[in-house]
C-alpha cells in the first residue's frame, strides 16, 4: 500500500495560468469593540465581487494550533508540506538577505551580544545596533575572519543584532547545537556536535566562531556572538519538476525571494511599489505558468498591533485587484501564508481566508471577502498544503487520477 | 526529512490555564417529532452564552464512521492518536477497575461463561451474575489460583459477567489470541500464541486458566472463563513531557481515572458529586496547568435510550458553568469524548460538538450550543487529537514553527 498520491500527472499542453496573490499575515481577530475583523472591517469592493464567484475556504497553514513561520507558512501555499519540508532557521536567514546558497552550504543565524568580563552573556542581543553599526561590525569580521582548511566563509548583516554565518566546504554537517544560552548571566555554551556526524564541522566552526571573538574582544558592547539553527540548504524538488509549472516569483522582500528560489522559481525584479509589481506580473506571466505576488505589509501593520493601518493594507491591495483580473488567467488566488491578528501582534494559528476564482467554482451567498464568508464556502477549512493541487485542477492541469 | 513535527516548544513562563470539560457521549441525534438533538433540546443558558462567544466546531473521535470506545476517545482528546496508541481491552480493563498497573503487566479482559459437559459453551456471560455473585467467584479464584515460576496473578472484579486478569512477571507477551469463540453450541478456543514471541507466555496463561477452570468446576454456572483482549501496559509518553503541562483529572468513574493515570495526570481524590467536582477543580488548578473534569451521565442516559433524561443530564452540567467561569482559566472547553444518541442506545461515529473558549476566538452568529449551531463555527470538523494544540495555542502556550 502506498500513502501518497502518485506523481501527479500534469498535462503540459494546457496553457491556464495561476496567479496567488498572498497578502502576508491576512487572517485576524475581530475588533473588540466592532466584532469585525480587519479584512472584514476593510472597504474591498473587487475582491468582494471576486469572492462571490469563487470558491471560497480557510487554509491551516501547518496543523491546528501551530503558528507557522513565513518559511512554512509558504511553502504549504506553493504545494510542500511544511513539516517534511522544513527550512532551518540558518538557511531561512541565509535567503532573506538574497545570499546564492549552494549545495551543502551550512548557515547559521548569529546575534552580537554584550559579555562582560567573565564571558557571561548581559545582553543577547547587544543594545539591537542601528543598520550602519551591525554593517561596521560584519564588515570587520569579513575583513578578518575569512575561511581556512577548504572552507570558505560569508558574513552578512541582518536586521538588529542579527548577523548570517555561511560557511562552504565539502562535508559540512549541520548536528550542531546552539550556542545561544537563551538566558543572561550565564556564558555562552560550547559548541557541541550533536551527533557524532557533527564532530569535524563543530570544530571548524569553533575555531571560526574563537576568531570572531578575538575580533570583536575591544568592542564596547558587540563583543560576543550567540549561533543557533545551524542549517545546511539542500534544493527542493522544484515545482516546475513536480507540478510542470514554470513559475516566477514577484517579491518586494528578500526572504520571499530566497524561499521562491529554494523551490526553483524564477525570481523577477523587484518592483519599488506594490503597484509596479502588477506590472511586473503582466510582464512575467508572458512566459511563466505559475506567479506568486507578495504583499508585505498587511503582515508588518498586524504586527504593530494598528488595525486600522492593517485595514488600510489590504484596501491598497484590493485596489490592484483589477490590474490582475485584466490579465484574465485561469486562475485567481488570494489569501495569505498565515494569519497575524492586529490584537495579538503576531502571526497567530488562525486559519487564513482564501478566495480561488475560475470557471469551476460552486459560489455561495456571501456579501464579500472575508474570515467569516470563507467559513461558509465551498472548500471547508483544510490543510493549506493541499492548495497548489486545487489550483492545478482548477487550471485544467491534472488528469485523472486512476481508471 | 521528517515526517512529523518537532516537539512542540512551549513556553513555560506562560501560565495560561486550561479546562477540559468532557460531557461522555454528548453527541446526539434528533428527535424523530422535535427534529432537535438532546444538545439542542436542553435548556442549556450559560453554554449558550459561552458559545456565543466561542471558537465552535465539530470533533471526529478517530476516524469518519467509526464509533469510539471511552479509551480512543478520550486519549484524543488528550492529543494522543488514538490509532497509533491504542489500548488493548485488558489494558483498559485493568484501569477501568483502578488497577495499578506496572509498565510490562499483561491483563486480559474474562467472561465468567456456562459450559456443557462436553465443554461447549451454553451461556458466554454466565447468566449475567450480580455483584455480590461475581466478587464471590472472584473471591474464591483469588484464593485458590495464585502466581507461580515467577509470574504474579491478579483478579479482578468488572461488571457483571466480567472479570479483569492480570499477571505480572518478566516478559509476558501480548501475543495471545482471545479463546472466546464469541458463538455458544462450540468449545472454547485453546489458548494459542499469536506469534512465536507469545509461546512461553501463552504456557504460563495456559496453566493459570486450567487451575481456574478447575476451582470453577463445581459452579453450577459459571464454570467457565473466556479470555478476550490480552495486552500488556506500556506507559505513555506523558502530557508533561508532550505539551509541558502539569495535568489533573478531575473523575467520578475509574476508568477514566485510568486513562489519564496512563498519560502521567494527577488523579484527584474524587468528589461525590458532580457539582462536587467543580469545587475540586477549583482546588486543582492552583497546582495545575490543564484540568479534565469528566461528567459521565450524559453517556448513561444516552445508552438507556432515554432520551429526556439524557437532555436533563445536559441541563445538569450547564448550571456548573459559571462556577467554570468564576476561575477564568485562559480556555474553556465543553465538548464530549463521542455521540452516544439516545435513539441508537450506544456510541456512534457521529462528530462532536465542541467549544473553546478563549480571547482569541472568531466568533459566528449562533444561538446557542448544538450540533447544528457547531457546524457554522470557525473550527469546521476536524479530528480530536488536534484538539490539545489547538487549546494550547489559544493558552498562548506554543510557540512559533519556523523562523
């Protein structure tokens, strides 16, 4: 007995084109004083008119209850099932800052952080240093912490106190445990293989992570690093492989970017408005099957915690909605990769509301768009993993499966 | 790869509480003149209130179409699979009965049965003896049919025509096959190793079972034993050690006390009432994490056929409510371990109403608590063992999945 599908069986002389449009962190909570939520409270005439001939649902991003990161929280939405498929948090940092990772790259996500003279950690997160003084610090340590033995080492700055470590090399394994403590007053702790595998890149690593310190030993308060989610990066089976899909992402953020190329992906250039990257989508679907379209901010307003602003985020968005319809592909999705309540700040496990138009929809009744609507449409609430398979049927994609 | 989630990471320092409170059976079907369940029957105000405000939805206990037992059902609830850990009957027996079981028992679940001169069954229960009938025979084979080489033998009373045998000794096997014929006019089966792995044990079993066969002899009925459902106790990985909680059952009926022995909870001393119970559970949940209070008539009444009182039974529980609600736990919720409908006399398949309650809930339009109300709620139908994340996400007691 088998317990999975069979490879699916992709007819590539159908030419229907999808298109997700993924309004980052859509989902929310209602108002406490108006019991609407943010997408329900938000003035969205086309993508209500959209949502009355779709098909409409609520996706569970990895599992009821568990709030995904943007990770897996996209690679559900583009068919890969978040938990086989996990991306270390090394490599995830990795294709935020749009670094090339390559076949067994080994990446780590760092924080500077303050030590005090017996080496015990202040603060784990070094004062979080302004843009120019973590670029300073990086710029150091490329300058005197390059690779040795074979392995070649890439410093990049992150946001904050957060810095990437990349190294290249052949055989590196990632059985490393963190070196973060999670707590102050106590020391770093050592690096520690955490299965035998681990041993020989624990101590390049060691010995590299020894002459950062040295580095960093006369800075005033950016005198330590904290490694944790040591990660080697290992290409996906690409969805132009599993779905014949040749696909194009159009992200205004890196981190979308690394995760579209993760997959295979073409990655378009990046527009400078939300607006200008419907223009890159008309541009694009010329040659690609497949388009993902991010939205950034409805996500970065939630968690602010401002709902109007996250209001105002997705009524910007709905504003482009007919720019997309224009293009009149097979298939129009819009939802998002998790869901990030304005009241609570964060992305949160609510399931998130989704609007797949086509030809083949079973409407229902609803006023428009919206958590609410979505319960009562046609696709029910389920795994968002499922998703890219729906939209491929719905694009005329799949054959049957069996006689 | 992996195949399944991580631990699950919970933060500790959040001291969210949770209530589980489990109405058996309360599932239901409805009323062939009303057309309501016994749910939708009950006058039942303050879950109604609670309701309104609630996250609603229906749980499968196991699986579409299949009817629980109380054991699946319940370790579903409890975020335990209930198909990859399922009890065996004698297992659940041997709790049923409050029997301390120790990790590598075997128990079996007898019938007292009638057999014939020739050794065929007349009766498989022995005419359904009494109480005081069943501890008598039980009384005279514990005096009479003692361990032996090491293994240690244990009777115990059930209900009926039933009684629990456990014995206890260095590796017993589970690989037993049942000897009950489950027909009359035929022998019982001998009692056969399942694999070669149960050939020593079945011996043992074998010898306790002609011992006993023979104290039996002169029993003018129940001069036999039929064996059913052999398993040995493996302890659960516990709730603590699963979703960090430090867990407490709050039950009138042993076998419930059982179950929740197996996943490591506190078994509180129990109350003699249920409204006895409410005030245990205040006490608990200083001490406690995750309360389950088990409310046990509604599944009588459901299995007397009776429909009214079942629905009184409902009533009952709705009047403990706000006594619930003056500890303010961080999440309520009322739900049932299966359906047991009145109409059918048993435990059905059908899903169960389910409300959480807690501040982070998207509410619907619903007047009130039952399965057609549960049906419109934001939870959808979704299977029982994603119940515990789902209430440990509302406690803000997980956190995040992927960077």
């Amino acid at each position: 007995m088998r317990e999975t599908l069979p490879d699916l069986v992709v007819e590539r002389e159908q030419e229907g084109k999808i298109v997700f449009l993924v309004l980052d962190g859509l989902g929310g909570l209602p108002h406490e004083e108006t019991g609407l939520t943010e997408l329900e409270a938000a003035s969205t005439p086309n993508l209500d008119r959209l949502a009355r001939g779709s098909a409409l649902g609520l996706i569970t991003p990895v599992a009821p209850g568990i709030s995904p990161g943007s990770g897996p929280g996209h690679l559900a939405l583009f068919g890969y099932d978040p938990i086989r498929y996990n991306i270390g948090r090394g490599v995830l940092s990795a294709l935020g800052v749009d670094f090339h990772l390559e076949h067994g790259d080994l990446a780590a996500r760092l924080n500077f952080a303050t030590l005090d003279e017996d080496g015990k950690v202040v603060d784990r997160r070094a004062g979080r240093p302004p843009e120019e003084e973590n670029a300073r610090l990086v710029a150091k340590l490329r300058e005197e912490v390059k690779g040795a033995g074979g392995v070649q080492v890439f410093w990049e700055s992150e946001k904050e106190h957060r810095v990437v470590l990349v190294m290249r090399g052949a055989g590196l394994s990632a059985e490393l445990e963190d070196t973060d403590p999670q707590q102050t007053g106590v020391p770093a702790l050592p690096l520690r293989a955490s299965s035998p595998e681990g041993e020989r890149t624990a101590r390049a690593v060691e010995s590299v992570l020894e002459r950062a310190h040295q580095v960093l030993a006369d800075e005033p308060v950016a005198n330590g690093l904290l490694a944790r989610g040591f990660a080697t990066f290992e290409p996906y089976p690409s969805m132009e492989d599993r779905f014949g899909l040749r696909a194009v992402c159009i992200a205004r953020y890196p981190m979308y970017r690394g995760v579209s190329r993760l997959l295979g992906m073409d990655v378009a250039e990046p527009a400078e408005t939300d607006a200008g990257s419907i223009d890159v989508l008309a541009s694009e679907l010329q040659d690609h099957d497949f388009a993902f379209v991010h939205f950034k901010y409805i996500d970065s307003r939630g968690e602010d915690g401002d709902f109007d602003a996250k209001v105002a985020a997705i009524e910007a968005v709905d504003e482009l909605i007919p720019g997309v319809e224009a293009l009149e592909p097979a298939v129009i999705v819009a939802t998002g990769d998790h869901s990030t309540p304005s009241r609570m700040r964060a992305h949160s496990w609510h399931p998130v509301p989704l609007l797949l138009g086509s030809r083949w929809c079973r409407p229902v009744d609803v006023d428009g768009f919206g958590e609410r609507s979505c319960m009562r449409g046609e696709l029910g609430t389920f795994e968002a993993k499922h998703l890219m398979t729906l939209a491929l049927a719905h694009a005329g994609r799949l054959s049957k499966y069996g006689a």
